[in-house]
C-alpha cells in the first residue's frame, strides 16, 4: 500500500477535530493590565526565536534575515535555533514551555492550525499556549519538478499522475502540513495520485529532489527561487491566484490547466508563550515591522518570493480564526491523516 494511500481517514474524524477547536482559537486581548513599563530596557539580553523546521527552508531563510537586523536594532544577539520534528510540534511545544518574558519567540506559519486539526496529542495548548506577534510575510506554494523527469509542464505532470497513480515522488516539507493539503485538494479535483515522501522541513526536501532522489516538491515558493533561476529545478506552478514578482514567468495553477480558481496562500509570522506582556509583545511587533520596511530588507525578502505583510497582533489573530474553517474543510475534502 502506498504512503498516499496510508494517509486517508474519514471525513467524520476530521469533523470531531475541528469539533475540538473553539472559534476563540488565537484571539488577542488588548485587555491586559500589564505594567505600562513592562517593555522598558527591553530586550537586555539575547534574543531566541525557535524554527521548528530543519535548516535551509523558506521559514529558516526569513528568521536569519530578520534576526539579523533584530540583533542590529536592538543591540542584542537574536539566535536561530532549528527543532525539527513531527510537523513543527518540537519546537513550538519548546516555546510554549519557556518563560513568557518576550526571550523566546517561534516562528510559525498556517501549520499551527493545521496541526491542531491533524494531531490527537500535542505537547502544547494550542488555544492558550500562544500569543501571536506579527505576520510577517505572505508567499505561493510552487509546485517544481527535477528536470530530468522530462516533465515540463503542470499539464504533464497531472497526466503522468493520473496515468501511473504513485509513479512521482513528491517530496512535502512535512506531513499534514500547508504543502500536503494544498496537493492533496489538487490531487482530488484532477484524479492526479502520487507518492508523498515527507521531510522535517523544506530544505532536506529541496535536497533531495536536486539530487534526484525524489521527483518533486510542492515548497513555499521562497525556498527554491535560487535553484528555479539557476535552471537545476523546474517550476511547474504557483498555487496562489496571482503570479509571484519573483518568479512573473511562472504561471498559476489554475492557468496551467488546474482547477478554475485553485488558490493556496502561505504565510509566515512569530508568536511568544501566553502570558507575555503585552507591553513587549507590542515593542516586538513594531521592531519586526520597522525591519521589514527597511528598504534593502524588503527587496532582499520580495527578491526571495516573499511578500512582507506586517499589521498588529490583533491582525494576525483574526487571520488565524478566519483561516481555521477553512483549512478544517480542506482535510476534510483531502482526507489527511489524524495522527
């Protein structure tokens, strides 16, 4: 039985999980009555911020940048610490246990809300563990293949699938994650099957397909904007409705003979463990907005595929209770293992 195969379950368990999750999921109180002084001297030493995927993805890419320029701004040493593992679930329980003191932030993205829909046990609260910071940017999911696969384009790609169900090796920058349930919607609306391999994170899985072990990936578009250019992957689609600036040649799903209207946005942001002060939440996520308008930081990030984003932390929370029913609906539609 092939891994695709292993991954479906029923509808009606995908319903109790998002039974589990309250709409409040996330939501920002502004309420606290946090010392007004509370973000005075801050940060007075280093700086952690947790990415809960391996080294060499698009998330790991965005964080250096930004904790280059935080180390910069600050006069403190913003350290990148990688905990892979079990779709970012290591990491970002390691960052609800830490003391909520605005030291240790995580990096996260749409997995946060996936995964509380696809795990039946996580070492976190998600509903409470959490108080989200800042979305940082937007970017496509893209869709490339290696070239010696003789595929060319998204209409081949999607024939072979169908032709030789689990004949390509898609390599996913985790299982259940952004990429799994984008590809898996995909896979339904065209009858296209393939092999999914997961990785702990997108750069292990660009590895791979590069060195011609696996077939291909669907990726943040951010992490393979290098090797496109370079000609050693070939881009197949974006997943968004809009072309990136970044890769203009490249053409939407649904251009490329998809689905009328497939579109799959990711995002990137930071969260800090509850209980934070809101005092330094809100000197955190106004550092990270005054560094992604710095000029050379945005062209750097938009040069990557990013789009910067920015907005409050009451922005990113109701982006969150926004995007939960409809990601609950997408596993619901694709079937994707509760694990």
């Amino acid at each position: 039985m092939s891994r695709h195969r292993r991954t479906l379950f029923s509808a009606a368990t995908a319903a109790l999980a998002l039974a589990a999750i309250p709409a409040a999921i996330f939501l920002y109180s502004a309420r606290s009555h946090a010392a007004p002084d509370a973000a005075a001297g801050f940060p007075a030493k280093p700086v952690r911020i947790v990415v809960p995927v391996a080294p060499g993805g698009s998330a790991d890419k965005l964080t250096r940048t930004l904790a280059d320029k935080l180390g910069t701004l600050w006069g403190q040493s913003v350290i990148v610490e990688n905990v892979a593992g079990a779709s970012g679930t290591i990491g970002a329980g390691r960052v609800a246990k830490a003391a909520p003191d605005g030291y240790t932030l995580l990096q996260q993205g749409e997995g946060l809300t996936l995964n509380a829909l696809l795990f039946h046990d996580l070492p976190y609260d998600t509903q409470r563990s959490f108080v989200p910071v800042i979305k940082a940017v937007v970017n496509p999911q893209i869709l490339v293949v290696n070239p010696a696969t003789g595929i060319h384009s998204l209409a081949e790609y999607l024939a072979r699938a169908r032709a030789q169900p689990d004949s390509i090796s898609l390599g996913l920058p985790g299982n259940g994650g952004i990429a799994h349930v984008a590809h898996e919607i995909l896979s339904q609306e065209t009858g296209a099957k393939v092999n999914y391999i997961p990785y702990p994170g997108g750069g292990p899985a660009t590895l791979d397909v590069l060195a011609g072990h696996t077939n291909a990936t669907l990726i943040m578009l951010a992490a393979v904007t290098d090797h496109v250019r370079a000609g050693k992957l070939r881009a197949l689609a974006v997943t968004t409705s809009y072309r990136s600036p970044a890769l203009p040649e490249v053409p939407t799903v649904a251009e490329a003979g998809g689905p009328p209207g497939f579109s799959v946005e990711s995002w990137q942001g930071y969260f800090v463990p509850a209980g934070t002060p809101p005092a330094i939440v809100a000197k955190i996520n106004r550092d990270i907005q005054t560094v992604l308008r710095a000029p050379e930081v945005r062209a750097q990030l938009e040069a990557q595929g990013f789009k910067v984003a920015g907005g409050s932390p009451g922005d990113l929370a109701a982006s969150l209770q926004a995007e939960q029913p409809r990601y609950a609906q997408a596993i619901r539609t694709a079937g994707v293992a509760l694990r």
